[in-house]
C-alpha cells in the first residue's frame, strides 16, 4: 500500500521539485498563508501520509524519500504549519532526520519516480462493482455545499501551567505524549494505572489535547474510559465536541455511541451532532446506513426541534432517490417528508426536488395521481420546465394507469425537447395501449421504436412478447419471440415464461412441451418454467413424466420444489390412487412445512387413514443442521439480525443485491431453504415465483443464539467459538452470498468484525490447510485466497455451490506473482476514516 501510494505521487512530486519557488497561489483565507505552491503541497503530502507512516516500517526506502521531499520544501515555511501533524508523525520525522541529515532530495525523488517496478509491485484486488440499474438523474446544478460550522456548546478546559501541582503537570505533559503512541490495549492499560491520581478535569484535559493534536480516536478511548470511572460526571460539551469529531472522520458507530449517551442523559444533541451523524451514515454505502442517516434526520425535527440547512435536506434526499426504481420507492414516505420540511421552513426548492419527487411516485404500485397533478402545478408556478425524467415519470405512471390521453400529451412533449427519444418512453406507451385492450396498437410502437431508434432493446422485446401473449396472439408472439432470439439479446427467460403461460390457458400442450425444452436449450434451468410444464403434464394425466420431472426438480438444488409443485403432484397422485407416493410428498411437505391446500387436506387425512392410527401434523419451527449451517456462513458475509428492545425476539433480514448475477440465483435457493419463517408480506403473491431481494423472518426467539454471537449489540461481532463452525458448507454459503471472483481467478471473502475476530478465522483457515491473506478497505476485511489456494478453496466448497453458480465462481489455478504481503495479518495500518463503523471494541 505504501508502495503504491509514492508511486501514484512521484510524477506530481517531480513536477513540484523543478517549478519555480517564486510561484505562488492567491492567498484567500488559506490556514498557512505566505506558503508557496509546493509548500503547502507538500503540507498536505505530510497530512495524508502522517496517519499510516507510524504504523508501518520506518525503514521503508520510498517512503523515507518522499517524507524528505516534504520536509525539505517545508523547511523555509513557519513553524505554524508542522503542529498540525500529529505526535506519531512528529516522532517519526525526527527519527528520520536524525538519521539521514544530510539526503538530498532530487536524487531522491528520481529513484522513486524511476524504481522497478517488481520492487513497487503489489497484489491488485479487484472490487470493482457490476453496472447498478436505472437510478434518477440530477442536474448537475444539484449539489450539497460545504458542511458549515454549526453552534455548539463551547469547552472550556484549564491549560497545564494554571494547575497548581507540579508533579500532576508532569504526569498529564506525560501521558499526553505517550497515549497517543499506544495501541487501544496498551492505552487503557496506562490509564488503568494512573487511575489514583486522575479525576474528571484531568481526563478531559487529555481528551481534548487528542482532539487538538488530531488523534480523535485516542480522545475517544479516553472519554470511554472516563465513564467507567466512579468519579465521572457527564459532560455535554465534550460529548458534543467528540461526537462531531468522530462523524466527521465517518467513524458512525462511535458517534452514534455518544449520541446515544447524550440521549441516555435526559439532553437533547446539539444540532452539529445531528448534522454531522445524518452526513456521516450518508457517506457509508453499507446496507441499513441510508435508514439510519434517515432516523437522525427525523429526530433531528422532532426531537430537537432544529430546522437543518439547506444541504442536509439536499444530500438526504439525493441519497433516497439514488438508489434503483425498485428500491427507492419504498422511500416515498421519508422523500415527502424532506419535501414538507423544505417547505415550511421557506427554503429553496431546487427542480430535482420536485423532478424526483414525481419519479419516486411513479414507480408505486398504486399511482397518486392526483399528487403527481399538484407537484407539476407547483412546478408551473415557479417557473420550472419540465425535464426529460419528469416527462419520463409521467409516462411511467400513465403506463399503469391506462391513461391514454395523458400518454400522448406526454409523449408529444418528448418529441419537441431537444434531447433524443429514450428507449424507455416507447415501452411506457406500449404498457399503456395494452391496458386499453390494444395490442396491435403496442406492435405498432414498437416497429416505430425499431425503425427511429434503430434497434429494440430487452425491454422493449419484453414488454411485447408479454403483451401478444396476454392478447393470445400465437403466431405474432411467436414470430416476435423467434426475432428476439435471433437478435442475440438477453436475458430470453421472461418471454419464455410469457409463451409457456399462454399455452397452457389454450391447452395446447405440445407446443408448451416444444417451448420448454427450447428454453432449456437457450436459458439456464428456472422453477418457474418447470412449474408450468409440470401443470400441464398434470391436466393431460401424463403421471410417469409428471413424476419424472418433480423428480428432477427435487434432485437439482437450482432449480427446487415449492409449495405449487408439491401441491400439484400430491393433487395427480391422490386423484389417481397412488396413496403410497402420495404419503411421501406428504412427508416431504411436512418436513420443508409447506402449506397443503383445503381440498387436498380432506382427501389426504382419508389416504392417511387408512396406513396409519395418528395423522401426521406438520413439525413446529426449528432449524435443521443445514439450516443452521447456511445461516452461519450468510452471517459471515454480511447477514444482519435485528432484535427488540428486550432482546428476547430477533428477525434475520435476508438482503440481496439487485445487480449482482449470484445473488438473483441464490435469494430463490435461500427463501426455500427458510420458507416457513417468513411472514406473508415476504412472500410472493397469487403463488408467483418471483422472490424479492429482501424478506425477513418472523420475528423468534429461536434464533436468540445466533443474535447473541454474531449481533450481540447491535452491531457484527466474530463469535469466539467460529472455529467450530467453519465447514465447507458454511465456506461455500459465505463465498456465494459476500464472496467475489477476481478476473485473475482469486477468491475474496467479504467479512465485517474485529481484528482479533479476522485473526481467529484465519487460523481457523490455516489449520485447514485454507492458507489466505487479509486486507483491509473502508469498512470491511476481505481474506483472500491467491493462486493455488483459491483452487484449494474451490475444491472444498465446490460440493455444496449452487450448479447454476459454480461456472461464475470457479476459481483458477494459477501461480502466484508480484505478492509483496507478509502472510501474517498486519493490523498496525491505519484504517480508512470509516473503517472504524463497523468494528469491534475489543478493548473496551
């Protein structure tokens, strides 16, 4: 990492060290005024490397030349500017010009700028994303300004000269020289001895000397610290001081930590920390952040009173319509929220506000129209043209409403803006004139999107297909099926499903038969189309093929049985006398407790019967071993639990990501695999095989065990007893719900917890001959498996990988070049600023 970092700087270094010192910058209100260009460079060039540099080797040769560079320019220019670095830094420069007085700076600079580059090497991990799905688009005049200094309650803190004692002067000059130094352990090991002599005055003083001297996380183990002490009284100021400290640094948890604490104090948060807290969830795109950033903001109004600023309601609402169509519009409630405050409290709306407004509407399921009218009123009223994603909107919504009328006045304006036609438009009219029962008028726009736009994207074949077959237009859906095909666009699977379902309310039963296995042909294996083909088996009383195919569904874990299919092969099997098979798929359903319909029910305790004294109820709820096992490595990548105020329920959130391939195929595997401890809002409706990306469990204290190891207070902690638990099933779950292939062939496991947690996983891993490397980027740890040791990895979780996953996530073997870690773990660097949110405190 240090490699890389002098590697990206030395061009801009070389270019620094040969411009002229006369070059100066006009001097605004710049904190080191009179410094010239590269001075004030250089400045910062000691700011960003000052947090890591005492962490790593002091010996390192690249780094050493660029800190001379730095101090060298730095060397004319006030002493003002070098209190601004930390102790550590301080300690670490001094070392270095002790032992290097004399080294001369340009020879220096081009040995960095011109150092092999198998000496700068490193391993590049990949975390690139895949492409996110259609979101809002802002105007680029739609920015949050500068978070501004917000009033909070002064600190008032004696300095060291006014306190009488001599000796508790020295002591305090101390230990604010070496706390700092010293790992979180070591820290409140010093503190713990010095527990005699300290009181409230003193902890405060060294707390905020940590604040001064930038080390907000030593400042933060020390007020800790304080409140475990008998003595302790609480402090407003200083909470406030370093909670806003912490959220500006996006260390969430622990400025939520103090948050609570002033709260838990009968006090209400000044409103810098409300700021600060909103603005700090805002910046982590981990799961439950947005939520969390949204439950500030609400108490920030309602239990403060305060009226937030102009950015605050901006960058709040950005980050509710950023998200794709299909999820944002579960923020409706909280989007019109913001937008009530903005207008009692007289602020400027911008056209964005309105634009999203209306996009984040149109994606309900039951559209507000009248709603939709007042907003574009409104926008009339002040002025504001209707933008392309307004128009797009208004489409959208006329699309599920059939509104006709509304359409083409909509559509019209499209045509007369000066932006091209979006594909998406010719769709929305396509959905509309099929709402009215005018297929032939979709078909229509859709040609006419072929011939302006050149070519008909996914959608667009989509949306045709599903309309021609709705109209039971055999020969037009099927010639716009075979043209789909042939346009080599996917994915096709949606239009088979379309054409299947026609088929079968006509009864013709070949070509379903014809249609499926050329599905097969072209798309992976899916329940949905097994399903209907095996109701259609079932209506022309084929049992052996029936039978054969619930089979085959059975056997293949892509592909599973759900409550339709085991409902439709118990209902052949009954109605043709095969009682004995028919007490296996009752037993079957038992076991999966799956739901058997009333009319089923009746002729089944008859079957029952007459084999047997006592019927058979379904089993109550519990995990079986597979269960349980699954659960553990989902818990590892990122599963979240949530319990009650009590702690006496909890509720396991699953949460897939729409635009990752892996996850649309395990979330169908996963809801089967727990079906009976969802509620009905998670489950999907009218028997449709469409499983949504997040469901939750009833809330239970059966699953009080896994929230007490692995979400013991609210946050992911590392169970200390992992090391049982780590089988390859549990590996192989783990990989595919937080794992990630690199394009080299390396495996990544995603992992949130503490640095002791990560250490016990990776001897675990070792012991098992799973040798591995850990690195550490914002908020989470991935351990990598590099070369021969992701096909290791592979051979071990291979067995339990879903079949339709194991072509994705096949790892390479390969030998392993340019690795420049240590296969220890190193957890002396300093994180990133928001690496800290979602860490264990060890220590504390």
């Amino acid at each position: 990492m240090l490699l890389s970092r002098a590697q990206d700087l030395s061009p801009f270094i070389l270019s620094l060290s040969s411009s002229p010192k006369s070059c100066l910058i006009p001097q605004h209100n710049h904190p080191n005024k009179g410094l010239t260009f590269p001075m004030r460079t250089a400045l910062s060039i000691l700011r960003s490397l000052s947090t890591s540099f005492h962490h790593h080797n002091h010996h390192h040769h690249s780094y050493h030349r660029l800190l001379f560079y730095s101090l060298s320019v730095l060397q004319p220019s006030p002493p003002l500017s070098l209190p601004l670095l930390s102790y550590k830094t301080h300690h670490s420069f001094r070392f270095l010009l002790l032992s290097n007085p004399s080294a001369s700076v340009s020879t220096m600079v081009e040995q960095l700028a011109h150092e092999p580059e198998e000496v700068r090497g490193h391993e590049k991990w990949d975390f690139s994303k895949n492409e996110e799905r259609k979101i809002f688009e802002f105007d680029d005049s739609f920015v949050s300004t500068e978070l501004k200094k917000l009033d909070s309650p002064s600190l008032e803190v004696k300095e060291l000269e006014e306190l009488p004692e001599q000796w508790r002067r020295a002591k305090l000059a101390w230990l604010c020289k070496e706390l700092p130094a010293h790992k979180p352990a070591t820290m409140i090991r010093v503190l713990n001895a010095q527990r005699k002599w300290l009181r409230q005055e003193d902890g405060t003083y060294l707390a905020v000397h940590c604040m001064r001297i930038r080390e907000n996380e030593a400042g933060f183990r020390v007020y800790k610290w304080m409140m475990q002490q008998h003595w302790y009284r609480f402090d407003f100021a200083l909470a406030t001081k370093l909670a806003d400290y912490m959220g500006k640094e996006r260390k969430c948890l622990k400025c939520r930590e103090i948050f609570d604490d002033i709260i838990n104090q009968g006090r209400v948060p000044s409103e810098s920390t409300f700021h600060v807290l909103t603005i700090a969830y805002l910046s982590l795109p981990a799961q439950g952040c947005l939520e969390e950033a949204c439950s500030i903001y609400n108490r920030m109004i309602q239990l403060g009173g305060y009226k937030p600023r102009l950015s605050l309601h901006n960058s709040l609402f950005r980050a509710l319509v950023s998200q794709p169509g299909g999820s944002s519009k579960y923020y409706l409630k909280q989007a019109e929220f913001i937008f009530h405050n903005l207008e009692t409290s007289g602020l400027e709306i911008h056209k964005d506000i309105y634009g999203g407004l209306i996009w984040l509407h149109s994606y309900q399921d039951a559209v507000d129209k009248e709603r939709i009218a007042s907003l574009r009123r409104e926008m009339e009223r002040v002025g504001i043209k209707e933008s392309r994603e307004v128009l797009l909107s208004i489409l959208r919504a006329c699309s599920k409403e059939g509104d006709v009328e509304e359409a083409e006045r909509t559509w019209i304006k499209l045509l007369h803006s000066d932006e091209n036609l979006p594909s998406q438009a010719f769709v929305y009219r396509m959905e509309v004139y099929a709402r009215i029962g005018e297929p032939m008028r979709s078909l229509e726009i859709f040609r006419r999107m072929q011939e302006q736009l050149g070519s008909a994207n996914v959608a667009a074949y989509h949306k045709i297909v599903e309309v021609l077959c709705q109209a039971q237009e055999i020969e037009l859906a099927e010639s716009l099926i075979t043209e789909f095909m042939t346009s080599g666009l996917k994915p096709l699977m949606p239009s088979f499903i379309d054409l299947m379902n026609m088929y079968l309310t006509l009864s013709l039963h070949d070509k379903l038969e014809r249609t499926f296995f050329r599905c097969l042909e072209k798309c992976h294996p899916n329940r949905t189309i097994y399903n209907i083909y095996l109701d259609s088996l079932v209506q022309i009383g084929n049992l052996g093929k029936a039978e054969e195919v619930f089979n085959q569904m059975l056997s293949n874990e892509a592909i599973g049985v759900n409550t339709r299919s085991c409902n439709t092969i118990l209902r052949i099997f009954v109605s043709c006398g095969e009682y004995m098979k028919a007490e296996r798929i009752y037993d079957l359903m038992c076991q999966k407790k799956y739901d058997i319909e009333s009319p089923l029910m009746e002729k089944i305790d008859y079957v029952l019967s007459l084999s047997r004294k006592v019927v058979k109820k379904p089993m109550s709820l519990k995990l079986g071993i597979v269960q349980r096992e699954i659960l553990v490595g989902m818990l590892l990548g990122g599963l979240r639990i949530e319990s009650d105020e009590d702690r006496k329920n909890h509720v396991i959130r699953f949460e897939f990501n729409e635009n990752f391939g892996t996850h649309s195929i395990l979330k169908r595997h996963i809801y089967d695999q727990y079906h009976e401890w969802f509620t009905s809002f998670s489950r999907p409706a009218d028997g449709s095989d469409d499983i949504p990306f997040r469901f939750a469990t009833i809330s239970h204290s059966y699953f009080g065990f896994y929230a007490e190891q692995f979400w013991p207070k609210g946050r992911p902690v590392i169970p200390k007893l992992i090391h049982r638990w780590l089988s390859p099933r549990v590996l192989a779950y783990w990989y595919m719900y937080g794992g990630h292939k690199t394009s080299s062939g390396n495996i990544l496991l995603k992992l949130r917890g503490s640095e002791k947690g990560v250490d016990r996983i990776v001897k675990t891993l070792k012991a098992k001959s799973l040798d591995c490397r850990v690195k550490r980027k914002g908020p989470l740890f991935w351990i990598g498996f590099l070369g021969n040791n992701a096909a290791w990895f592979w051979k071990q979780v291979e067995p339990f990988i879903l079949d339709d996953l194991k072509d994705v996530l096949e790892a390479v073997d390969q030998t392993m070049d340019g690795i420049v870690e240590s296969d220890s773990i190193d957890f002396d660097s300093e994180p990133s600023p928001d690496a800290s949110a979602y860490s264990e405190d060890d220590s504390s």
